[in-house]
C-alpha cells in the first residue's frame, strides 16, 4: 500500500490510543499488585512502585485454593474448546458444503441463540442440570459454554471453509474418500489454523464466564477462578492489594497462553489472507 | 461431649467395626454447613473450628461450603427447590423469611433455648428470627455500624467527637478541606447505602418500616428529614460515593481522605493499611438528632437456619452449635474476623477467647464502643415487633439507597423522593 | 469491480448453488443422500441447542404464564396477566429505552475502536506483531477482573489512576465522580465494556481487512483514488459479509450484557443504568416476581428476533456479481 505522512500519523495517534487504553490500566494493575497497601491507596499518581513486596500474591496463595480453582478453569476450558471445535467443525462443514432443505434458515437460526436474555436462563437451566445430576459438576459449565460458543464458532469455520478450494475435495472424492474422511484427512488439515482460532475464542468464551459458574457450582474445590476471585472480594473490607493480584494471577495463564499461541489465533483468523 | 480424648480416638479406631455390630449411636451423621463468609482467612478459621468439633465428635462430621451474598438469594432457592440444599444455612434477618417462604426453615426453638439457658442471648440478637411463634435460626454474630474518626484530625480542628447533628454537620464542615472530606457517606444502589441512611433515620425516629398491620410507613416527616440531612452531609463527600460499597469507604479512611465513615469496622483496615497506632482511631455512636427519644444504631444479627428435618441431624446441628458458642471456641469464631464480629451472648461478651486476640487486645476500647452500640441496634423491617416476609422484597432491592440516591445524587426534594419509595416499597410487598 | 472470488459467508452459499456439479447419472438419490448427511453433520449443534436454548426458552414461556413469585414455589395458571402488566409497564419500555442508548453507544465506540485498531494493524511496520497480541488483551479478562481493573482505576477516594492524573493534568481541580449522575454512569459503563470487547472485534475486521486482495488497493491506486476513496469503494463492500455477522452477532451480545452493569452500578442512580436484562434480573431475584420476569424475557427476545429479521433483511450483503 502506499505510504504517505497522513498514514504515519494517524497510525501513530491510534497506537497511543490503544496503549493508553490498553497497556497502561494493565500495567496499573499488575504494578499495583506489587506495591505495599500504603501506596496501592496513595492519592497521587506514582508511576513506579516504590516499596516491591510480594506480599499480596503470599497472602492470595496461603489464603486461598489458586491452583484449585486454576486447575478448574482449566478442565471446563479444556473441555468447552474440545467440544466446540468437534461441534462447529462438524455443522460448519455441513451447513457449507453440503445442500439440504432449510440449510440457510437454520444457520441463521443458530445464530438466533444470542437473542435470549442469558440472565433467565439461570432457572430453568439450574433445574435442567438438577434433573441429570449435574449441579456441582464441572461437566455442566461445559455444556452451558459450548452453547454460547459454538454458534459464533460455526460462522468462523465456516469462513475458513471458504478459503479452502474446492478442487482439492472434488478430487479425493473421486477417489472414493467418504465426507467424513474428506472433512478428516483434506479439510481440516488445511483448516487448521482456523480449528485453533475457534479453538481459542471458545477457550476465552468459557475462561470469562461467571454467571453460571457461580449458580451451578456449590463447593470451593470446584470453583473456577472467576467465581473464586469474586470470593475474596471480602464483603466489607476492600484488600486492594489482594484483588490486585488475583486479577494479575487470573490474567497471567490466559496471557501466556496468547504469547504462545496468539499469533496462531491472529493467523488462524486471518488464514487466507493475501499479506 | 463428655468422651475423654482417648476414648475418642478408641472410638474413632473401632467405629467401623461397632457400626457393622448394630451400634446405631455411632452412625455417621454428616451436616453440610453454607455461609457466606467468603474470605479465605474466615473460611481457614471455620475450618479450624469443623476439624476441632468433628475430631471430638466421631459420630458427626460438619462440613463447609462458603458461599457468596451475591447469588445466594438466587442460589438458595434453586437448591431447596431442586433437592440439593445445605442442612444449615448462614442468615441475615431479611433472608430467612424468604426461606421460609418455600417451607424449608425449620423452627430452632429448643436449641435457642438451651443455648439461651447457657449463655444467655441478647434480646435484641434474637428478636429479628423470633415470629410466627418460632424462632427461625439460632443468632451467632452481630454487626453494628458506629462513627469512626480520625482522632488527631478532630484534635487539630479543635473539635470534639459529635454527638448531635448540629454537632455532626459543623464537624463535617470544619474537617473539609485541602483534599480532605469530613465525612464519607455512600450514595450507591447498595446495601450499605441502605444500612447509613437507616443509621441516621433510626437517630431521626423513623425505625419502623412497618405499621403494625403491615402497610408501609416510609414516606414520613422522621425520613424526610433523615434524607434531606443524609444530603447536607454527602455535600462534604467524595464525589465518586456514587459508587461506593463499605471497601471504598475504609479505602477513604485509612487513606485519611475522609476524617469520619460510618461504618460496622475499620479497625482491620486501620491496622494493617495506615501507619496510625491505636489511640488514634476514635469510634461512637452515631450521633442522633436532637430530642430524638430512643437513638440507636443499625444492627444485622447474623444467625444459622436449620433446613433439614431429619431428626439425627437436628441432633448433630444442636451438638455443632453448643460447641460453637462455648466460650473457649465462641470467640474463636467471632475473630475470624477480629474487631468485626460481634458476640451475641453474655458469656461471649466477656470469653477471654474474643478479647485475647492481638487485634481485640490493641483496640480493646474501640470494641467495648462498638459492643455497646450493637445493643441499641434496629434493622429496618425487624422493629417493634411487627414483622412481615415481604421486607426480603424491600431490602433486596435496595430501596431506602434508592431513596438516598434520589435525593443526593438528582437533587430531588426529600418529601418527594421519600413518597416515591413509599410507592415502591407498597409495589414490593403486593 | 470484480469482486467474485469474495471468500465470504453469503456469497460462498450462493456459489455453491451457482455452480453445479456435473452431476452423473442418479442425481436424485444422492441429493438425497446429501441433504441426509447434512442433517448428520448438523445434528450435534442442533441438538445441543435445542437442548440448552430451546427447552429452557419453552420452559420460560410456560412459566411466564403462571404466577410464581419465588424460585422453588409453585404457582398458578393466569394466562397473559402478565403480558398485559409487562407490556403496559412504563418501567419497562424505560428500560427497553435505556438497552436502545447502550447498544448504540457500544455499536458506535466498539465500531470507531476496531475500525481504527484494525486499520492500522493490517499494515505492516516494526512490532506490529506484538501489537497485534496486546490489542486483545482486555478481551481475555473475565468480567469480574474488568470491574476490579474499573474500580480501581476510576477510584476517587484512595487509590485510582484516572483522577489523579486528570488533577494533574489540570482538567479538573475536584476528582470526578464517574457514576454520580446517569448519564455518565450510563457513559462509565459503556466505556468499560467497550474495552472488553473491541478487541475481538478488532481481530476479526483484521482478519478480514487482511483477506482484501492487495491488487485491488494496487489498482484503486493506478486509477488515482484516494485513501478516503478506496476505503469506501474496496475496504467497505469487501468487508460487509464481516461486517453483517459482527452486526447482529455484537448487537445481540453487548444487548444481553447484564454482569459488568450489575456488579458496578446495580443499575443506579436511581434507575438510570437500568437495562432490560438487568431489569429482568432484579424482577426475578430481588423482587421475587419470577413469571413476570419470565414474561419480560420472552417480550425481550421477541424484540430482539424481530431487529435480528430486520437487519437481515435490509444489512444482509446483495448477492455480488
């Protein structure tokens, strides 16, 4: 593309927009979360922590099952992504390569799952879980997440399909490769960078969740680590230096996870591309 | 609880073998306990308490799931309705009429009484649970809000603690000033902003919420003035009480912001965050209007519902609670929190287990304050004898901060804001 | 403008219907071997939505139809009573009024955000790729971090970033109470959840920006048109099929956003931030009038289904040609 001045500039403007809207709170956050209580609560701005302590990641550590409600996060993460990937993969290939009667209409219908209020889905859902024996299960956050992801995750496959030409499935069915074996060994192969998109969008879809979390799990030792966090926020007291690293340890894991494989999600969504 | 500690453990060792041989004594008999006291160093010390009880008690076992105030009015319910309820239930007075409502509060009256008999409870820790000719849970722990100050920032300004509210107003004034603000008050859609404005329209002589036929008494000249003073005084807050919950309020304080909060503690806070010593933080009564007749505070008596109708576990739950409140423990438990909770009974009020520790032994004198100010307490809903399911309607929607907030935040006239929540309150209880 | 080969939704559903197979002999039974192994591929989504969405919304729709109050007691058939309250509740069209304000504020920052996010991260220049990851940081936070992040940062009283830095800067002289008044509690919160969620958005218009063929832009250039130009009559119709998914999708998400409100106003002042859903939460849990929520969730879905058919129908991108 060519370059001119005025594409230099407003590029610039934008990048301080996004580090001033972005970098700067998390770096607020994470430096916050070092400081000693005094100077979390300082009323002037002090851009570097001047007293270093570990104090408040000992006390989160001590206090509370971290690596309990991580490892939770973790298994409905897992699970939410596994499912979601086999799930879309399966409808998106259908509802792309395949003509059926109402195809279009249920596509779109899926779509649709996003228009119901979430918030009264609590009851019957909760009495739904109850029924098959599923409160206090991780398994139910799972199901609850896959719903909310996979719909979403079914038009990003489907975007990816797209990408892939035609040809080269036309060719293995000639030879007498079955859909399922041509989806398989042909499309995903080449699809993978998309897989590990919805891959990950379903991962961060279910890491967020509170709201069922927090109603369908009784017991601490299956909390996940939002619903976990909230519980430390003390009722009457605010231990900012507490909260500080929780939100600090409850990012960290996702964060690293992106510096691993968040290029992939960035390629993944942008397999295809021409640059 | 009179087995010797070796006896217990010969107990434990053989307990198997005897329950195979028809001892029907020593079946186990589990209680599954849900509070909502949520922090890790409260769920630690419950912890602690559980393991003691049930290494004395072979034949029970108490467990603990900590809950959340947030999604326990919705949670609860769900639970009792779907089969899945805890035996013992953590309460506040609002919430166990709503329990109730769905027939799963069992009546505690022999436990209250026996443990009354014992340590004698506070009329005024039992009174809220005590209706329909039951009592509906056992009282364990007060919490009463008072005034807290900085002392040296009165001392500077030449002014003494205030006991009126002529003498609350001038302080707040006087201290207001150079990025201080003489009193932080919470204008939020929120319990707390609840609990301040019922602190100052129990001083004001409008505790009842209720007539004694159950119609609403909001919209009076008493909580007209409460409101339209609540707003005299926020004009020397914060500007962001718009949002705040009891944390920003001590955040405020102990980062001397606020000279004074109205608050059920700070000590905590006031230790650990600040470098002041002890002597420096003043508490009292909050301060009443004058030639109100009966001024007070408001008090949350938390106490424990019993849900399960199941005879043995009745047992265990009696067994569990007379242990609890046994003074050695009692206090134990009540620091779980030190300079927070408060006890509920004459022998708690002086267990050498609440005042020995560290906390309780350097603010000795700020929660002899606070104990005194928890026995005048009210809660709104709860007074005079006249009380009715429908306040869980009321105060879970926060409807004396919506009061509050109308007239602080939107400048609206107080007989207007008041006749408005009257309004609303009238459509709760329908 | 040849724009045929637009590896885009729509458009790939109509090439397929465009450009038939050369079938052989038998084309009748393998149609409908085809349209059976269709329903199989589906069939696990299908189900499982039916099973998560489609039962609980039956489940809501009887229950809106009785008079349950709290979760766990049983109530009684009163028809549409609860309609008629529903629907003649001056509160609750204020309500419905308030999601209108939020999901336009959020459509239009989150749209801004993106574009110029997106924009810029399609080009190539040193550290882009870092960039590229960080943009999605505040995406990957749960709700419940957001709001301690907010509260922290907006906080006035001890602690806090903003304020300090406004009174610094000399913009103010008194810290700012952010949530003091409605309007910008209303503003506070669409700020705050905006900045959870362009970032996403901001990778897919990336994603999709980076799939434009760059000889079009080479050609646009040969031609004289320019920046404004091509961004209009390249940047745009390309992205549309992207931008029509990210449109529905987005607004039916940020409508049904209810916890980052709950959490930090609870729908204060007064009732000013005050949405649907949280109006629906409130009936349910903290009024206790579970089937009149239930009806005001139905009543809120239909609203919502009926904008999803109209923005199909008249967003939904033309068949390109």
């Amino acid at each position: 593309m060519k370059r001119s001045p005025g594409t230099a500039i407003a590029r610039t403007l934008v990048l301080a927009m996004l580090t001033l809207f972005i970098v700067v709170p998390f770096y607020w956050v994470v430096a916050g979360s070092f400081r000693a209580p005094a100077e979390i609560i300082a009323r002037e701005v002090i851009w570097f922590p001047q007293s270093v302590t570990f104090e408040h990641y000992e006390n989160l550590l001590r206090q509370s099952p971290f690596p309990t409600y991580l490892l939770n996060s973790l298994i409905v993460a897992a699970g939410t992504m596994l499912a979601t990937v086999v799930v879309s993969t399966l409808a998106a290939y259908g509802f792309y390569r395949l003509r059926f009667p109402g195809r279009e209409w249920l596509f779109r219908a899926t779509l649709l799952a996003y228009a119901f209020p979430g918030v009264l889905l609590i009851v019957p859902m909760y009495g739904m879980m109850s029924g098959l024996g599923l409160i206090d299960n991780l398994l139910s956050l799972i199901i609850i997440n896959v719903t909310f992801a996979a719909p979403f995750a079914v038009w990003m496959m489907k975007v990816f399909f797209q990408t892939i030409p035609k040809e080269l499935e036309e060719v293995a069915e000639l030879d007498g490769a079955t859909r399922l074996q041509v989806l398989t060994r042909i499309l995903l192969p080449l699809a993978a960078p998309g897989v590990a998109a919805i891959g990950i969008f379903a991962f961060v879809m279910s890491w967020t969740e509170y709201m069922f979390a927090s109603i369908l799990i009784l017991s601490d030792g299956l909390r996940t680590l939002p619903v976990g966090l909230a519980g430390i926020i003390g009722q009457y007291q605010i231990d900012w230096g507490l909260l500080l690293a929780g939100a600090t340890l409850v990012t960290v894991p996702v964060v690293v996870l992106f510096t691993l494989i968040g290029r992939y999600f960035i390629a993944g969504m942008t397999a295809g591309a021409v640059k | 609880m009179t087995m010797t500690r070796t006896s217990v453990l010969a107990g434990a060792a053989t307990a198997l073998a005897l329950t195979a041989l028809s001892a029907p004594a020593l079946a186990q008999t589990e209680l599954l306990i849900w509070h909502m006291e949520q922090p890790p160093h409260r769920v630690e010390r419950i912890q602690s308490l559980l393991d003691a009880f049930n290494a004395a008690n072979p034949d029970i076992t108490v467990r603990q799931e900590p809950q959340n105030w947030g999604e326990i009015y919705a949670k609860a319910p769900a639970a009792v309705a779907a089969g899945n309820a805890p035996d013992l239930l953590f309460a506040i007075p609002d919430f166990t009429p709503l329990l109730k409502q769905l027939g799963a509060v069992q009546p505690v009256d022999a436990i209250v009484a026996m443990l009354d008999e014992a340590h004698g409870f506070y009329p005024a820790a039992l009174e809220p649970y005590a209706y329909d000719g039951h009592v509906w849970a056992v009282p364990l722990y007060n919490m009463a809000v008072s005034l807290w100050y900085h002392r040296p920032m009165l001392e500077a300004a030449g002014i003494a603690p205030p006991t009126t509210w002529d003498a609350l107003r001038a302080a707040a004034e006087a201290l207001t000033g150079d990025g201080v603000y003489g009193i932080g008050l919470p204008a939020n859609k929120h319990l707390y902003t609840d609990q301040t404005t019922y602190a100052l329209m129990v001083n004001n002589g409008a505790s009842a919420l209720y007539d004694a036929d159950g119609s609403i008494r909001f919209d009076t000249p008493e909580t007209q003035g409460a409101l339209a003073f609540y707003d005299e005084l926020a004009a020397f807050s914060p500007p962001d009480i718009a949002s705040w919950t009891w944390g920003e309020a001590e955040a405020c304080f102990a980062s001397r912001a606020c000279a004074m909060i109205l608050q059920f503690t700070v000590i905590t806070t006031f230790e650990t965050q600040t470098d002041g010593t002890p002597d420096q933080l003043g508490v009292a009564a909050i301060p009443a209007a004058e030639g109100v007749a009966d001024p007070g505070t408001i008090a949350y008596a938390n106490g424990v519902m019993l849900l399960t109708d199941d005879p043995a576990k009745h047992d265990a739950a009696a067994e569990f609670l007379s242990f609890l409140m046994t003074p050695e423990n009692y206090g134990r438990f009540l620091n779980m929190e030190p300079g927070l909770f408060l006890p509920v009974t004459e022998t708690g009020a002086e267990a050498e287990s609440f005042w020995s520790d560290p906390v309780a032994v350097a603010y000795r004198s700020q929660i002899e304050t606070m104990l005194e100010n928890s026995r005048n307490g009210r809660l709104f809903g709860f007074t005079d004898g006249n009380i009715f399911p429908s306040i869980a309607a009321i105060s879970a929607q926060n409807l004396i901060s919506q009061a509050t907030q109308r007239v602080v935040l939107g400048d609206e006239d107080p007989a207007d804001a008041a006749a408005e929540v009257q309004e609303m309150m009238e459509d709760a209880i329908e | 403008m040849s724009v045929t080969s637009s590896p885009e939704p729509g458009t790939a559903a109509d090439r397929a219907t465009r450009r038939p197979r050369a079938w052989p002999a038998g084309l009748d039974s393998r149609r409908r071997r085809e349209a059976a192994l269709g329903y199989l591929f589906i069939a696990p989504l299908v189900l499982w939505l039916v099973a998560t969405i489609l039962w609980p919304l039956a489940a809501s729709v009887h229950l809106s139809l009785l008079d349950v109050r709290l979760i766990g007691t049983q109530g009684s058939f009163i028809g549409l009573d609860n309609y008629i309250r529903v629907l003649t509740d001056d509160r609750f069209w204020a309500a419905i009024g308030r999601s209108g304000i939020w999901i336009l504020g959020n459509a239009v920052l989150q749209t801004v955000l993106a574009f110029s996010a997106a924009l810029v991260l399609a080009q190539l220049f040193p550290g882009v790729r870092v960039a590229r990851t960080l943009v999605i940081l505040s995406w990957i936070v749960p709700t419940v971090v957001a709001v301690i992040f907010w509260r922290f940062l907006l906080n006035a009283s001890g602690g806090g970033l903003i304020n300090p830095l406004l009174i610094e800067l000399g913009l103010t002289d008194d810290p700012v109470g952010f949530f003091s008044s409605g309007g910008s509690a209303m503003t506070s919160l669409i700020v705050i959840n905006s900045w959870r969620w362009f970032p996403f958005i901001t990778v897919i218009l990336l994603a999709a920006l980076l799939r434009v063929p760059s000889d079009l832009y080479e050609a646009a250039a040969i031609d004289g048109a320019t920046a404004v130009q091509r961004f209009r009559y390249i940047t745009v119709p390309m992205l549309q099929p992207t931008l029509f998914v990210v449109g529905l999708i987005g607004t039916l998400l940020s409508f049904n956003v209810f916890d980052i409100i709950w959490l930090i106003t609870a729908g204060g002042p007064s009732s000013d931030t005050t949405t649907a859903p949280v109006m629906i939460y409130e009936t349910a849990f903290k009024r206790f009038r579970l089937s009149i929520a239930a009806a005001m969730s139905v009543v809120t879905a239909l609203i919502l289904v009926a904008f999803a058919l109209v923005f199909i129908r008249f967003a939904q991108p033309k068949e390109m040609g």
